[in-house]
C-alpha cells in the first residue's frame, strides 16, 4: 500500500504537479492549523486507547465476612476472599487481534476526514483563483464601459450622440458595477472560508494563477491506487476484517471463563488457609453472539464491495466530465487566441464603421465567452481535484 501510495506520488512529480505552489503550502498550514483536524485527532487517539483498554483483565474481588455467635461463648468467625477472574486464553489472543484491527479502523477514518478537510480547502483554492480572475475580468469590462460613458457624455455636448445612446450605456455601466460586489462578495466569502478551514489563522494566498498541473493518469492506473488507497475503501476493508475476527472472538467467548484466588477462615483462635477455583459456563449470555457477529461480518463484505463499486462509478464519471471540461477549454481557447478581437472592435467604433448598440453586444459576446473560459477552468480544476485526491 505504501509503495502504491510512493509511486502515485512519483507519477504526479513526473506529470509536473509535484512542483511546490501556493495551493500546496496552503493545504499545509491547513493540516496544521485547522481546529477540526486537531479535534478529530484526539478523538481518534482516545479510540485508540479505549480499544486497548477492552483487553485488560477484569477487576479482582476482596470480601470480608464476619459472623457473631449465639450464644456469646461461640465467639466470632469470619471469611477472607481474594479472587481473581479472567477469560479463556483465546479470548485475549482474539481480542488482541481486534483491537489492532480497530486501531487500524480507526486511522483510515480519520484519513477520511482529513481528505475531505484537505479537500474543501483546496477547493476553495481554485475558486479563490477564479474569482480573482473574474473580479480582473470584470474591472477590464467596468473600465471600459466608463470610457465609453464619458466619450458618450462629450459627444451628447457636441451633438454627435443621442440620449438613448447615453441612456443605454449608463445601464451597462449599472449592470457593470453590480457584477463587480457580487464577485467581490463570493470572492472574500471564500476567502473568509480558507481562513476558517486554517482554525482561524490569516493565510497568505495572494495566487491568481493555477500552479502548472499533469497530465492525467489513465482511468486503468488510477482505479488501481483507489482500490488499494482510498480511505474510504480501506476503512470498509478494516471494518470487514474487525468483523471476521470478532466472530473468531464470539466462539471463544462461548467458551468458560475462570477465577482463582486465595481464601482464608477463622473462628476462636485458629484459621485456615486455602485457595479457591471457580469456572463460569456461558450457558445463556453467548447465546446469539455467534450469529450476531456472523451477521456482521456479511454486512460488513456487503458494504466493502458497495463501497468499491460506488468509487469506481463516481470516479468514471469524474473522467467522462474531466473528458468534456477538457473539449470545452480547447474550443474556447481556439476562439479567443488567434484574434484580437478588441482591439478590432474599437478601431471600428472610433472610425464609425459599428455603431454603439453593436459594440455594446460584440463586447458583452466577448466578455461572457472569456467569463465562461474562466468558469469552465475552474470546474475543470474541481474535477481534478477530486480525482487527485487520493494524493492529498
């Protein structure tokens, strides 16, 4: 499992994403900050100690009796008794086993949690990123809507504009700046969200750029890491495992438990001294047990293999939509880099080849095609991100 673990790893450096960036250090002080992660481990730590705890040897008895004779001359006696119980010696050696196994159990759940901590703030990363890229995007857009409304503004004195073309572009100047708080709104919202994810601590994540990312591994290879490494799958396997050896464990506890211990008795100046031995057969209280546990053990198989199948179905989906986010970035690539098309527009409105009702809907086309890019980058990076996770 270690091996697999080293070797994904490995892939991704070779890929390129293995490079040190913002989101990485992020992801960092995440783990060592964030308030949750330290509560969910000192809770994994006290499950640990409870599971030890479970195989200690019960508590010894001590009882004192004594007794006053009728008539006085009798004197007194009494009773001494010092036991110690304890189980069938497979009883320990069973759930000895168990516990490491629950130990183990134990460890992937919170693998689980930490993933998902992990998860949530890396993708708050990209949306950070992408909001910054949209807030740009949308001050280039406010800036020029505003060099037109005081060009518009002049030519209203000079007579060369109508007031309908000033109405118009004041509503897109409107509209323009209303989009501009939204994104700055959802901007810091998220950025308020990966300063709690990092237990309240500032975070220094100035990024607008994505770090450089790999090539993704084939479906085939990355199946492979998930069955061995999910969390997920592995707190199923050691669940399954915990079963199976708990039946093992309700056999012998069908089997009788002891108690030994010393006994001494006295009365009218003398005592004897002796040891005693008892057995308990469990003729009642393990009944059921062995079944109960069989039962168990076929719940846990069942969802072993359910949880198997529910992470190979989500992860071909996550490729399928990978696959068309990946078309769609080409296509809008394709669109948007070999032609200027700005530059193009407002040649035309300064020589009055286009009028304004036009350039107001060429740039808006513009603009949503390079809003929709940035958009769809950030999807694609939230694929990945849940592809990859394996790796966090």
């Amino acid at each position: 499992m270690r091996t697999s673990m080293m070797t994904f790893v490995a892939l991704l450096w070779m890929c390129g994403a293995g490079a040190q960036n913002g989101v990485e250090l992020v992801l960092r002080s995440v783990e060592e900050n964030s308030v949750t992660l330290k509560a969910r481990r000192e809770l994994t730590g006290a499950q640990v100690l409870e599971a030890q705890a479970s195989n200690n040897l019960g508590n010894p008895t001590i009882s004192y009796d004594q007794l006053w004779g009728t008539p006085s001359e009798i004197g007194r006696s009494g009773e001494i008794n010092v036991a110690q119980p304890f189980d069938f010696p497979t009883v320990y050696a069973n759930r000895s086993k168990l516990n490491k196994l629950l130990e183990q159990q134990y460890g992937h759940e919170y693998a689980v949690f930490r993933q998902q901590v992990l998860l949530q703030a890396h993708e708050a990363c990209i949306g950070i990123i992408a909001q910054r890229q949209l807030k740009a995007l949308s001050a280039e857009k406010l800036s020029n809507i505003e060099r037109l409304v005081a060009l518009y503004a002049v030519k209203i004195e000079t007579g060369d504009a109508n007031v309908l073309d000033q109405n118009k572009m004041n509503l897109e100047l409107v509209t323009a700046r209303n989009e501009a708080r939204l994104i700055q709104v959802e901007l810091t919202a998220l950025e308020s969200q990966l300063e709690n994810l990092n237990g309240g601590v500032p975070i220094d994540f100035p990024d607008m750029e994505y770090p450089p990312q790999g090539v993704l591994l084939p479906i085939d290879s990355m199946l492979v890491l998930y069955r061995e490494n999910d969390p997920q799958l592995l707190v199923f396997r050691s669940g399954m495992q915990a079963a199976e050896r708990d039946v093992k464990l309700s056999k012998a506890q069908a089997l009788p438990s002891f108690e030994v211990g010393y006994r001494r008795e006295f009365a009218l100046g003398e005592h004897s001294d002796g040891f005693t031995v008892g057995m308990s057969i469990p003729l009642f209280e393990s009944r059921g047990k062995v079944k109960r546990a069989k039962a168990q053990a076929q719940f846990a198989r069942t969802q072993l293999e359910s949880g198997r199948v529910d992470v190979e179905t989500s992860l071909r989906q996550l490729y399928d939509k990978a696959e068309a986010l990946e078309n769609s970035l080409r296509e809008y690539e394709n669109v948007l880099a070999p032609v200027r098309n700005e530059e193009l527009l407002n040649k035309a409105l300064d020589t009055g080849q286009i009028s304004l009702v036009d350039y107001v809907s060429e740039w808006n086309t513009i603009y949503q095609v390079k809003e929709s890019l940035i958009q769809t980058q950030r999807d694609y990076r939230l694929v990945r991100a849940r592809i990859e996770m394996i790796g966090l």
